[in-house]
C-alpha cells in the first residue's frame, strides 16, 4: 500500500515586508553594542546569504490556527472530500497562537483542536492533535499519517503546517529578518495507483546540537530579560546541515531503490539559499554528480522562512504552476527534506 497527498492548499499572508522595511530598525550584537555600519550594509550582507527579498506578516486580527484553516480548507476543497471523513488531523508548528503584540503563547486547546472547531467537524472519531518537531514538523506530520493510514488506524487524513514567527522575534536581531509567516495543508490517503510515498528518513540529534535553536532575551539590554525570542547559532546549524540533511536524503533515495537522475525536483525547506544550494551541492556530490538545472524549486526570496509552512506551501505553489520556471508532471519523483530545532532531519521520495 502506497500513501499520496490527495488533496493541497496553503495560505500566504497580504501583508508584504520588504527589505527596506528593516531600514531604520536598531540592530544590536548579542552584547547590546551598535554594528557600527549602516543597515544598508546589514542589509545587503543579509539578502546575499539568505537570498530573501521579501516576506509575509500575518495580519494583526489572524493568528496561526487561523492561517491553518484557511490553508486547511483549501486542501479539503482541493481534495474534494467531505471533512467528516477525516481521521487525524495532524497540526504541525513550534509556538502555539501568539496575538499581535502579545508576549505568551496560547496553546490550549490544542491548535489541531481549533482548527477542527473553524472546519465544524462535528464527528468524534476524527482526532485532532498538535505536534513539535521544528521545521521539519510538516514533513514529520506526512509520515505519521503514513503510518496511520498503513496500519489501518485511520483511511484519511489533514496534515497541516504553520506559524506566525514574526511574533516571536527579537526585532534588535538581524536573524529576525528571516522569519515570516503561513500556513501549508495536505490531505493525505490510500493511493490507489502508482503514486505515493515510496521511502522515509527521519531523525533526532539531540545531544550538543539539541539548542543549536533555543529561546533567548532580546539584544536590546534595556528590554526585559524575562520575555524569549526565537534565537539561533547560524554557523553551527549551517554545518549540521550540510552533515546530516544530504545523508539523509542519499538514505532515503536508497531506500526507494531509485537512482538519483530519477528525481525530477527537490523541494527543501526553505531556510537559507546559500544553504539549500550547498546542501543540494552536497547530496549530488555523494553520488558522484552534479547538480542538473532547475532541480530545486525555490519560494524563499518572495516568502522568507516560514518553519513548517515553507515546504507545503512551496508544494502547492509547485503543483498549480506558480513558481517561475518549474513545473511537475505525473509520474515525476519528488525528494522532500527538511532540517530544523531538535535538531530534526527527515525526508521522503514521493512519486507524482
């Protein structure tokens, strides 16, 4: 039995944030000190590593849980199911609803929970639940339902990813420029052709690099020491990347029994450009090739990095022709990976 998404939607915030925007903001070291360099410059250093032009804020009255049942009616739709038939509604994300200006998450009831309550599922037997696993949450929350549907626990299910992490930022860090906002939804169930799910990879490395992502005060010494931002150690998240997510990838492609020049498209998280293509580099390189043209499909520059929203979304973006350049046929092999806090690492081959 294979397993194949039926059904896709995300949501992408209105509310465009260009680079410029960043121009009279204060940033600070991790010490409190001034760069000493105009934010032109901050800002340029920040595009030509990241590759981020621009990014999308959710509106101020919408929180995450909002965003996910706007993306998850998309998918249903997409899919053209009746919601009551859904099994597990599977919600992936990192920090809960968080309101517009506000400094607590809100996370009871479960956002899996909220979102089965906008839907108006009335049946019980659909579970609703929320998971943790950093980015790769999307790509974690696929292979959950895999086994779901596998085992015979459930024959249809939501997998939604997202997060509003303009929330959660530390505006007087320039990493803060990265995170943006969204939603990506996917109805996963029994394949009844050849399409579907055709090998996994997935895992926790928990030991120096479990905060290589963590919780932090602000760079800012006069604000409150007890409020957290998301904050994170670039350089060390960049080499564990490069480490782990091509091995993972070259794991899960030998699983498949596939070759490598049979995967059409690439679709990663998009966390950083420059590390995306070097992660790419790297998994080519294992075997011996070079990187084809057009392989990876890129939404970061519009979008910025929306945790687990990034790869649905890009899924979505890809399937209705929306991304310059790139399209997918049925029949193509997809290879999806995501790196992120834990630190996680998954992957999975996907035939379309």
């Amino acid at each position: 039995m294979k397993i194949k998404i039926t059904g896709v939607g995300s949501y992408i915030p209105e509310k465009k944030i260009s680079n410029s925007d960043f121009g009279d903001h204060v940033f600070l070291n991790e010490d409190g000190t001034t760069f000493g360099y105009p934010n032109e410059v901050v800002i340029n250093k920040f595009k030509g590593i990241t590759g981020i032009e621009h990014r999308r804020y959710a509106e101020d009255h919408f929180s995450s849980s909002d965003l996910a049942f706007f993306a998850a009616r998309k998918a249903i739709d997409n899919a053209a199911i009746d919601p009551e038939t859904i099994d597990y509604i599977i919600f992936a994300h990192n920090f809960g609803d968080v309101k517009k200006g506000a400094i607590q998450s809100d996370m009871l009831p479960s956002l899996a929970t909220r979102v089965k309550h906008k839907l108006q599922i009335k049946n019980p037997k659909c579970v609703a639940y929320d998971i943790l696993f950093g980015c790769p949450g999307w790509i974690e929350g696929v292979l959950q339902a895999n086994a779901f549907i596998k085992s015979g626990m459930a024959k249809r299910c939501l997998v939604i990813g997202s997060e509003t992490l303009s929330r959660v930022v530390d505006v007087h860090d320039r990493d803060s420029m990265i995170y943006s906002d969204g939603a990506g939804a996917s109805i996963l169930e029994a394949s009844n052709d050849e399409s579907g799910l055709l090998s996994y990879e997935s895992g926790t490395y928990a030991m120096d690099e479990a905060n290589y992502l963590f919780f932090g005060k602000s760079y800012n010494p006069d604000l409150d020491p007890d409020t957290r931002y998301i904050k994170m150690f670039g350089r060390k998240i960049y080499e564990f990347a490069l480490t782990y997510v091509p091995a993972a990838m070259k794991s899960c492609l030998d699983k498949s029994g596939l070759q490598i020049d049979d995967v059409k498209k690439i679709l990663i998280h998009q966390a950083n450009e420059k590390m995306d293509e070097a992660i790419i580099q790297r998994f080519y390189k294992l075997h011996g090739k070079s990187v084809p043209q057009d392989i990876m499909p890129m939404s970061i520059h519009e979008l910025g990095n929306s945790s687990v929203a990034t790869v649905p979304t890009l899924f979505d973006l890809l399937i209705r022709g929306e991304i310059k350049d790139q399209e997918i046929n049925k029949g193509d092999i997809l290879l999806f990976a995501s790196v992120g806090a834990g630190m996680n690492v998954n992957a999975f081959i996907y035939r379309y």
